[in-house]
C-alpha cells in the first residue's frame, strides 16, 4: 500500500510525490503559509489511479487546502490551479482557508460563529496529510462522525447528482474506455452509500472501511431497495474496488445501461431521506420540489442575522458575475434551493422513461433562475437542453 494510493505500484507514489513537491514550492515562493494541506482522496491515502500500458491514468483531483491569514491571495491560487493542471495533465485544485478552519466554518466564505459538524470538515480533519507547515490537526478538538449533520448527506446526494448532469448525454450508448464517465457513475453510487451510513451513524473517512460497514450491515438494512438490495450492494462492493484500485473491466456494459442500473439505487436512498429525515411523505418524484422548498423554507435560519444577510449577499455577488442577476429577486427562496429542488428531476429522467409532466415541472423551477428557449416536443431534445442549463446553474450556485 502506497503513500497516496491503496496501489503498492512505487512508481505511483513517485510521480504524486514530484508534484506535491512541485506544488508546496510553487506555493511558498509567492506566500508564507501556515499550512499547505493534502486532503481528498488522496490525502486518505486512497486516491484512484489506473496503471495502463505503463502509463498513470489519474481519475481522482489533486486537492490541496492553503492556511493563511489573508484572504486575499484566491486569483493567485486560481492562477496556480490553472498552470499546475495544465502541467501535471490532471485538476490540481488550489484554495484558500483560515487558520482556524477547524473551529470555524472553512468552506463558507464568512467566519461568522462555530463550524457546524459536516462531512467536509469531519474527512478534511482525518483524512488529509499535510504537505508542509503547521501540522494544525494534532492541535484541532476530535470531531465525532455520530455528529455530523445528517441533512449534510443529502447535500451530499444532490451534488453528486448535479454533477452527473455534466456527464448525461444522449449520446451515451458506448463504453467508456477511458472510464471517465464510469468514475463519475462510482461516485454516485458511492453517495447512496455514503448518505445512508450517515444516517445509521455508520460513517468513516476511508473509503476502504465505508465499504466493510455498508456490507456488514446490508443483509438487515437493505431492505429499503425491497428487489434492487442485492442490486445495491454489489454495486456498492464493486464501486469501493474501483475506487482503491480502478479497472475497466468493473463496468463492462456501455455508459447508458450503467446510469440505468444506478438510477432507481439513487432514487430509494432519496425517498429514504425524504421519508425518515426529513418526516415527508413520499408521493412519486413530482412530489420532491414542492417537498425540499417547504423544507427548506422551514427548517431553522441561521443563528445570526449577520451572517444571513452575507449568505444573500453571496449568492448575489454570484449571480452578478453570471450575469444571472435580475431572476434570482423575483423568488422567494435562495437560488441554491431552487438548483436543489430541480437537479433530482432531470438526473431522474435519464433514459427512456420521461415524462412531460416531470420536465414541465423542472423546466418551471429552472425559468425562476435563466431565460430559456421555447420547450422542444421532442422529450429527448427538452432533458437535454434543460440538464445542460441546469449544469450551469448547479456550477454558479452551488460548488
């Protein structure tokens, strides 16, 4: 087992190890960091690499975490992001955080109180390595995965989804043999997972030992799937062995027929959270907008005004550099909320089974945040124009 992958292949390590030093002296030429951090899949030590023809094909990122005081160094670290990418032929993704990320929000833009419990900062605290600096980890309070928010699993689902939507075409019914499309299909199959984990207080950071819970506790709560359980679980096993250590043959049907086996996966654990966290009864996918909204619009505002108002401004100052400005002050809700409550439909029309009904109802909710063009009779043709557009919105909202 290597230093960032479950490989023992040394010339794996060899080659991520260039790069962490390429970055970490990138880096500290320019600034005097606190820390420079690894985390992600890599960080855990489980990062996904496929060795082929003697070739390293990376399908995991490279994430790396900066601790400094200022925050102004972002357009140096998008800079960065962009030049190392382009050399290393693979994303090296580079951001800013305090110092005090661990006893305060570091993901949301605004140190405003606590950091709340959730599964970015609970993987971020466990499973990353550091690179160089202050190792802050050994300093940090534990944190507790039994606290983790268990709404945090579902945000969890619904990016993976939105994500997919990149990755949904029409044009899908050929094998992958770059697996690029496969790893993002593993990903949401390990989502389902992940989510339900969460909310049997099952969760860990290793994508190894994820793996050993779910089955150990599949024979007694995979009963949800009702016929698809076996279905589950063996795609959850076989997407944890293409994690550690991908290979082609894990997906051998074409791109297509693989997104038609996970989607009715995905919709189970959906209906499950909506069902038993958030005490909403289930009434078929048209039912989940008008769900997640009022749920949404329910559940308790943050604890200060403060920080409320920065959240909107936020979203503004997003939708102003989108150009997306003038819908997001006719709705009521927040943009992300809308994007939220839009992304299950069309990720859930995949294939051949849409219904007009369901693109109506996504078409209407995407209207609230974009122009769009005249609904086309051709339901194939009107998912996907309205996936790519809602994409587009999941990436100016929501990452």
């Amino acid at each position: 087992m290597g230093k960032y992958t479950v490989n023992d292949n040394p010339l794996i390590d060899q080659v991520i190890q260039s790069h962490m030093q390429r970055i970490v002296a990138e880096i500290t030429s320019r600034i005097k960091p606190d820390s420079i951090i690894l985390r992600g899949s890599f960080g855990r030590g489980e990062g996904s690499v496929m060795v082929r023809n003697g070739s390293l094909h990376f399908l995991s990122d490279y994430e790396i975490d900066v601790t400094a005081t200022s925050p102004f160094h972002r357009s140096l670290f998008s800079k960065l992001t962009q030049e190392l990418s382009n050399e290393f032929g693979m994303q090296a993704g580079i951001r800013w955080m305090r110092p005090d990320c661990l006893t305060r929000d570091r993901i949301g833009p605004f140190p405003i109180g606590r950091a709340k419990t959730t599964i970015s900062l609970y993987e971020f605290r466990y499973g990353s390595q550091i690179l160089w600096g202050r190792d802050l980890f050994s300093l940090s309070p534990p944190i507790n995965p039994d606290q983790i928010n268990l709404m945090s699993g579902l945000m969890l689902l619904l990016n993976r989804m939105a994500e997919s939507l990149f990755f949904m075409t029409l044009d899908d019914d050929y094998i992958d043999s770059e697996c690029i499309t496969y790893y993002w299909i593993n990903k949401t199959i390990l989502a389902c997972a992940e989510t339900l984990l969460l909310v049997w207080k099952q969760y860990h950071y290793s994508y190894r030992e994820r793996g050993n819970r779910f089955l150990k506790l599949s024979q007694a709560k995979l009963n949800i799937f009702q016929e698809n359980a076996a279905l589950m679980k063996n795609m959850v096993m076989k997407a944890t062995e293409f994690k550690l250590q991908p290979k082609s043959e894990y997906y051998p049907s074409s791109v297509k027929d693989t997104w038609l086996q996970v989607l009715p996966l995905c919709e189970a654990t959906l209906r499950y959270m909506v069902e038993n966290i958030m005490n909403r009864k289930w009434n078929g996918l048209s039912s989940y907008p008008e769900i997640y909204l009022d749920y949404a619009a329910e559940k308790p505002k943050d604890n200060s005004g403060k920080l409320s108002f920065l959240v909107n401004l936020h979203q503004t100052y997003k939708a102003l550099h989108a150009n997306r400005l003038p819908k997001i002050f006719t709705n009521k809700h927040r943009p992300y909320d809308i994007v939220y409550s839009a992304v299950p439909l069309l990720f859930l029309s995949y294939g051949p089974q849409k219904s007009r009904g369901i693109l109506q109802t996504g078409r209407d909710l995407i209207s609230k945040l974009c122009t769009l063009k005249p609904p086309s009779p051709d339901l194939d043709e009107e998912w996907d124009y309205l996936r790519q557009q809602l994409a587009d919105l999941w990436k100016v909202f929501c990452s």
